[in-house]
C-alpha cells in the first residue's frame, strides 16, 4: 500500500472513530474535541475522496476543506489543554504528560494543510500524503 492510500485510510478511520465515540459523550469539554476531530476527518475525507478518484475534482470544495482544516488544526491545542476524561474519550492521558510533542503534532498538521495546493488535482494528491501523515503521527501516539 502506498502512503496516499494509508493516509486516506487513516483519514476514514478518524471520521469513523469520532462517529461512535460520540455516541454516549457526557463531558462538554470532550465533545468539543470530538466535534473538532470530526471536522478534521471530514475535510480529510473531501480532500482524499479526491485525491483518490472517488469523486471529481473541485477546487472550491478542496479550497474549502483546506481553509476548514487550518482552521480546525489550530484549535487543536486550545481544545484539548482542559485535562477533562469522558468514558468514551479516546485521548490517551500521554497528551498531557507529553504536552508539547502534541502540540508539535497538531501545528504539524496546521503546516500540512497550510502547505497543500487546492487549486489542482496534483495539488490536493501531493498535500495529502503530509496531511495523512500529521494525523497518522499523533494518533499512533496519543489516541486509544
């Protein structure tokens, strides 16, 4: 498998995951940060639908979930610095312990996005593999 398709397939098991975690969410604090994991995985989604032909380019919609996942990656840090636990929550407590390596990965994420070009396929199709890899990086370490 080569890393686009790894990539994309970490992408779709973000937006899976946040989609059951929800599910039973009581903490406030928690919720935030799944619902801003799961604008991450879909603007991830829209990006790597395209970059893998499941549907057509459109550089609107990819210029769209670019600005959103800049956006979101920003926030990373401001929603996940409350040390709040839900039972449902997938965030390892090493975020804290480790506090700036997971800033790190999340302003990784923010330069990733930042760095790909919506206005073409190749564009989208060589951001990916840094966008993938951000997300792949920090959930291997601080996600359950």
């Amino acid at each position: 498998m080569t890393l686009l398709p790894k990539c994309l397939f970490a992408g779709l098991i973000l937006v899976a995951g946040v989609a059951v975690a929800k599910e039973g969410v009581q903490d406030p604090t928690v919720k935030a940060r799944m619902d801003l994991m799961g604008t991450i995985g879909m603007n991830v989604k829209v990006l790597g639908d395209m970059a893998t032909d499941k549907v057509a380019f459109d550089a609107t919609a990819a210029a769209a979930a670019k600005e959103a996942l800049i956006a979101a990656s920003a926030d990373i840090s401001a929603k996940f610095e409350p040390q709040a636990t839900d039972p449902v929550a997938e965030a390892k407590p090493e975020i804290w312990t480790n506090w700036d390596d997971f800033v790190a990965k999340g302003e990784a994420l923010n330069a990733a996005a930042t760095a790909l070009d919506p206005a073409s396929l190749d564009g989208v199709k060589a951001g990916m593999g840094a966008v993938g890899g951000s997300c792949r990086d920090c959930h291997s370490t601080y996600r359950m």
